[in-house]
C-alpha cells in the first residue's frame, strides 16, 4: 500500500512538471509573438517617414535619381516582406543600406541639413530606429530562452511531444544597418573661420611689419638739404710791440 501510494505520488510529480513545462513553452511562444508585433509595428513606422525624407531631400539633390530609387525599391521590398523573421531580416538589409546613402548625400548639402523638416524627419527616425533597436534586443533574448528550452532536456521531450519548435532571431547585419542614431550637425565655419585657423581658439590677425623711419619709401618727398654749416671767425693778429722797430735798444 505504500509502495502504491509512492509510485502515485511520483506519477503526480511528473503530471504537474508535464503540465508546467508545457505552460511555460506557451507563455513564451506568445511572448516571443507579441515581441514580434511591436517590431513589426516599429518597422512600419519608419516605411511610412521615408516617403516625406526622400521629398525633402530631393528639394535640395534632385540630380541623386539612382539613390532615391533604390530607396524606393528597397523600401517596397522590405514593405512586402510577409515571411519569417530570417525572411524579413534579409529583405530590411538592403533598404536600411539605401537609407545609409540616402544620409550620405545629405551630408554633402549643408542647406539641406539646416532644413527644420529635414532635421525633424532626422529626429523621428533616430527615435524609431532606437525603438526598433530596443525591441529587436527584446525578440531575441525571449526567442534565446525559449530555443535553449527547446533543446534541453526533459523540457526538449515535452517541445517535441507538442510540436514547440526553434524560433528565428531576428537580426540584420551590422555593416547594413544605417547610421541615423545622430542628428546631423550643422557646420558654418567655412563662411566665418579662415580653413588654418588653430584649434582652441580664434586665429590672431597677421601682423605687418612697418618700415624703419630711417629708410624713405618710394612715395615720400625727398628730405631737405642740411644747411651749411659757417666757417669759424679768424684770429686777429697781436699788437705789436713799442719798442721794436727802432733799431735800438731802449733807453
């Protein structure tokens, strides 16, 4: 009788560990969905602001026909992708490589990045990318936890009796992904600041040496003549003495 009761406890014990694993996969799976959701909600986002940044950037480089259409082709490709993670991943790898060239012709129009729509466009971008970011990181942490169950045991026998499978991450490789984490800077130092000025501080004014005053320039009238210098006075002779003259000598 105790043995019985033993083994039925033991079959309980499994029952609910049966039942909680279960549980557990499913919790995850619709975690692992919903994660998915709010990406896909964040990349919809940004399709619909690339049609307003590619108009503003055309105002200032409408001669950039090849980017903005590769843009266009990328975007509609990325757009439609209706398929796995992995699937989606491959086809957001070239559009977001497009919006990298498209910020790339931007940068060579300082008026362009003076634009307040244009900075506007810049800054809801940046927002939605660190949202896209940040929900990607999320997807694929719940889908690391939920694949490491898969293949753990005794969790991976419960995974294969009901069907729970591997899922995909997420992820787009890094030398694709676009740079729009920074607003682009306005820079007007070429109209104010000569191109040598030194770092840390305005450059001083060149100093032009004057010429000494004692060396005439070509435009200077020319000095007048010293004046003559007079000529000493003459000593007068001395008087001569009385008694010379005579011929004799004095009395």
């Amino acid at each position: 009788m105790i043995v019985l009761w033993i083994v039925l406890g033991i079959v309980v014990i499994v029952g609910l560990s049966l039942v909680l694993s279960y549980n557990r996969f499913v919790s995850q799976r619709n975690l692992i969905r919903n994660a998915w959701a709010n990406i896909d909600t964040e990349l919809k986002r940004r399709y619909d602001l690339i049609p307003n940044l590619v108009e503003t950037v055309k105002g200032y480089a409408a001669h950039e026909r090849e980017v903005f259409e590769e843009v266009a082709r990328t975007r509609s490709m990325a757009a439609g992708a209706t398929g796995t993670p992995a699937q989606q991943a491959a086809a957001e790898g070239p559009f977001v490589a497009a919006l990298g060239k498209l910020f790339a012709v931007a940068e060579n129009y300082p008026q362009l990045k003076a634009n307040q729509n244009f900075l506007e466009l810049q800054g809801e971008l940046s927002n939605t990318e660190d949202r896209i970011q940040a929900a990607r990181r999320f997807y694929n942490a719940n889908v690391q936890d939920y694949n490491r169950r898969v293949q753990s045991f005794p969790s991976a026998f419960i995974a294969r009796s009901f069907g729970f499978k591997e899922e995909e991450f997420f992820e787009i490789p890094e030398a694709q992904r676009a740079v729009v984490a920074e607003a682009p800077k306005v820079d007007f130092s070429f109209e104010t600041a000569p191109a040598s000025s030194p770092a840390g501080g305005a450059a001083p004014a060149p100093v032009v040496p004057s010429p000494p005053a004692s060396e005439p320039t070509a435009t200077d009238p020319a000095p007048p003549a010293p004046p003559m210098p007079e000529p000493p006075p003459m000593p007068e002779p001395p008087a001569p003495d009385p008694g010379e003259g005579t011929g004799g000598p004095p009395s």
